[in-house]
C-alpha cells in the first residue's frame, strides 16, 4: 500500500514538474519573425509586379519588426519562382509574388515540378491590374456594342491584337472572342510597345491589354477605352462600363498579385501575415505609390485568394484548350 502511495506521490510530482517545465518550453520558441522576411518574385526588378513588391515589402517590414528582402527570379512562367516556394521550409520566412500568371501556367505546361493548389498556402492578395478593349481614336467603333455588331455582321474581318501568346492578355483575347460569339483572328506581338504601335497604325481593329500601361497612350487621346473586363469597373475610368455590362456574358479577366507561403505554414502565422498586408497595403504611402503603377490596391482573406487562384486556373486552362495553344 505504501509503495502504491509512493508511486502515486511519484508521478504526480512529475506531471506538476512537466506541467511547470511547459510554459518555459513554449516561451522558448521564436516569436514569428524570427529573421527577416524574403519574398521570391517571378519578375525582374523594375516592372509593375516588382515595383508593387517592394512598395508592400517596405510597409510590411515596419510591421513585422524585420527586413523584408525581394529575391528577383524571372523566367519560365514563373516556374523557377514558384518551385523556390514549393520547396521552401513552411515557416512564414519565404513568400511568393502570386500572380494570375500562376493559374495560367497550371493550364499552359504539361507538367510543373509542384501542385499549383496543393503545394502553396495563399494569403492575401496586394492589387489588380485592370484589362481593357481598346481601338484607335479614330476607329469607327464607338462601343463595344458597335464593334461586336460589325465583327457578326463580317466574320472574320476583326483581328484583335494582344501580347505575347499564353500571356494573360492573349488568352483574354481569346476569352473575348469566346465569349462574344465571334469569328475573330488574334494577333499575339511581342509586348506592349509593339501592340500600341499596331493599334495607332491600324494594323489591327482592337487591342486586349493591361489598361496601366496604354492608359498614357487613352489620356493623350491616341486610344480609346470600349471596355474593361472586371467583375466591377476601374478605379481609373470609372465611366467605363465592364464588358459583362455591355452584355458579354462571362467575359472576365483580370490580372493581380498576391502573397503566398509555401504549404503547410502554420495558420497563426498565415493569419499574422495577412493582417500586416491588409495593414501595410492600406496605409497612405502604399496606396499612393500603387496607384502610380496604375495598380489598383485590394487585399483579400487567404480563402478569398485561394478561391481566386483556383476560378483563374479552372478559366484559363478552359480558354487554353479552347483556344487550342499548344502546351510547353
């Protein structure tokens, strides 16, 4: 009986002595951050995607109490940059410039050396670049109305100019003529000088492009605006109606960026992340310096950006084979 008791006495001191031992060890682990920040970007430094990077990194490290360094990686479609994430330790100190280039790419390669949905944690998104329809100044298409009525009336008398093949741009274009019901060529050049260039020389009737860029080109009055092709009008020419509006009917694309973890990052610290984006994205300076790019600021809640990443690679990967693009 007294052994029994003597035992009994034994391991309640050890579970008093582990339950003490507890707060100790869990003050032990590092506050997140630990270290500074690094997100991987799949562009080269100076364009928009870059810029609007950097602009939410120097917000964010005042925030976070660490430096938030910006790692350039262009190329491949963003598959360099991505496989960077996807092998990354899922600690919150590596992040990943999302963009609508990533679902395109779930559609546009026979293989990727990761899940495009599995292998990331999504956490907020940091803007939208608004597509637009444009014409020349002086095209005799007034309206979207107008052009859609021509281009039914004469099958095949439109081409519709766009950029590089599997971009963005060029598979909403192809969503455009979809959508509409037309019979329509797309001409892919090589950027957006290139496409300006055709739409001022009438080389084309139409133009699919990111507005920020030609919007310098609209406001000298060389380009006209038919339409943008958000689910809500632009921040920018909010007297432009959306193409669904205009009664084109799923015809709805746009391109962003967002932040994202690599998979299996704790919740907590994907919930601390997106409160400072949401924060650091809000504040005067980041909006000012957005708003410059031309790039509309929006963040969103992780399900929210998951939910986008997975309707933009369901989409994209419809108007790919649609399209019939051959797969890299």
């Amino acid at each position: 009986m007294r052994r029994r008791s003597a035992l009994m006495l034994g391991a309640a001191s050890m579970a008093l002595a582990a339950g003490a031992a507890w707060p100790a060890a869990a003050k032990a682990q590092p506050a997140y951050p630990a270290k500074p920040v690094r997100i991987v970007v799949p562009f080269a430094a100076g364009g928009v995607g870059d810029l609007t990077a950097r602009a939410v990194a120097s917000a964010l490290a005042e925030r976070l109490g660490q430096p938030v360094v910006i790692d350039n990686r262009p190329g491949a479609g963003g598959v360099v940059a991505a496989d960077t994430i996807a092998r990354a330790e899922p600690d919150g100190h590596t992040l990943f410039l999302m963009s609508n280039g990533t679902a395109v790419s779930a559609g546009l390669f026979k293989t990727l050396p990761y899940d495009t949905v599995a292998d990331f944690a999504p956490i907020s998104t940091l803007g939208v670049f608004d597509i637009a329809v444009l014409v020349p100044a002086d095209s005799p298409h007034r309206t979207l109305s107008q052009l859609l009525a021509h281009a039914r009336a004469q099958p095949g008398s439109v081409n519709i100019g766009s950029i590089n093949m599997g971009s963005s741009q060029h598979l909403a274009a192809e969503l455009f003529k979809s959508s509409a019901g037309i019979d329509a060529l797309v001409v892919p050049f090589n950027g957006t000088p290139a496409l300006i260039t055709a739409l001022r020389g009438r080389q084309v009737d139409v133009g699919v492009e990111i507005l920020g860029p030609a919007l310098p080109q609209v406001r000298a009055g060389a380009l006209r605006v038919l339409a943008v092709t958000g689910e809500r009008r632009s921040d920018m020419l909010p007297d432009v109606p959306t193409a669904v509006e205009q009664g084109v009917k799923g015809f709805v694309a746009t391109s962003w960026n967002a932040l994202a973890a690599p998979a299996r990052t704790p919740r907590a610290v994907v919930d601390r992340l997106q409160r400072e984006i949401a924060a650091a994205v809000a504040s005067p300076a980041v909006q000012q310096q957005l708003r410059a790019l031309n790039v509309v600021p929006r963040t969103s809640t992780p399900e929210e950006t998951s939910a986008l990443l997975k309707a933009d690679i369901g989409r994209w990967r419809a108007v790919i084979e649609r399209a019939g693009i051959p797969l890299q």
